[in-house]
C-alpha cells in the first residue's frame, strides 16, 4: 500500500487503490484453494480462508496508516474467532438436531436401519444415499439429518445407531 501511495504522490499516475484491488483479488485466490469438500459431503477450510482474506485486508489498512481500523479490525476477529466459536460449540452440543454420516451393509436395506432408528425415539428429517467415503462396493452410504424427541448425549446416539445390525460406521458431520 504505501508503494503504491508513493508512486501515485511521486508522479502522480495511477490508481492509489489499484495494488490494494490486486491483493485482494489475488488472496481471495488463495482463499478459494485452502476450502475443499470431503469424501463425506463436508465443507472444510471456510475459517481459514476468511482468516488470511482478514489478515491481508489488515495488511493493507496497516499499509495505508490506517491503524486504528486495523486494530479494531483485530478485536474483531479475535472475538469472532474465539467467543463465538466456543458459543456455537456449546448450542450445537444442546441441539437436538444432528446430521449423520452413516455406512450400512449391503446385506440390509436402508428402510430396515431407517425403522430401526426410528424405533429409538429419533425422528429421521431427511436421508441422502451417497457414494461411500472409501469406495468400498459392499457398503451404502447415507447422510441423515435425524432430530432427537428427548434430549441425549449425542455419543450414545451414535453408540446405539452403531449397534443397529447392518450399520458399520456412523459418525456426526
């Protein structure tokens, strides 16, 4: 930023924002490669892209001599970060909603593990057969979104469905 602060004061040509736009642009770039979807349908890296498009953005109001936004800037996302993380961490541990990634055995239907769950006092929103996250032919895969009649402790729900016959892995996405 302040190269090209100084070039516009020196010869007066050019954008003073240009170089800031191409930052951007080009740590946006970056951003977009560190987010990748697994195997089990899941969105990894959103974090850590906002966080290097954030600290670049800082980068440039430092570069600017723009400090008070930059450290405000950084309260901010120190907050975000962190209290807010540890607040979302406690109301999903409290929701009775949970998205499963569950792998079933060929040799059982998904309507069989599906009634039994059910039978569990689990009520089964939505059931999205998908590819298994190893490939493996002699199982089917399936993302459930099931909501708890009663509050549990989310480990012994996936106990219990793990138990089912027919189920070999279940896991919380």
């Amino acid at each position: 930023m302040m190269t090209n602060q100084y070039i516009f004061q020196e010869y007066a040509i050019n954008d003073p924002t240009r170089m800031a736009a191409q930052v951007i642009s080009g740590i946006g770039f970056l951003g977009a490669g560190t987010i990748i979807v697994t195997g089990k349908h899941q969105v990894k890296g959103l974090t850590t892209a906002a966080g290097l498009w954030a600290t670049a953005c800082m980068g440039l109001a430092i570069g600017i001599g723009f400090y008070k936004a930059a450290i405000l800037a950084c309260l901010l996302i120190f907050f975000v970060t962190v209290v807010l993380h540890r607040l979302d961490n406690s109301m999903l541990s409290k929701s009775k909603v949970m998205d499963l990634y569950i792998e079933i055995s060929n040799a059982v239907s998904i309507s069989s593990v599906a009634d039994a769950i059910k039978s569990q006092m689990i009520y089964i929103e939505s059931i999205e057969v998908v590819k298994p996250a190893y490939g493996n032919e002699v199982t089917i895969a399936a993302i459930m979104t099931i909501r708890l009649k009663q509050k549990s402790v989310k480990l012994d729900v996936i106990s219990n469905i793990c138990e089912i016959k027919g189920v070999e892995f279940a896991e919380e996405i």
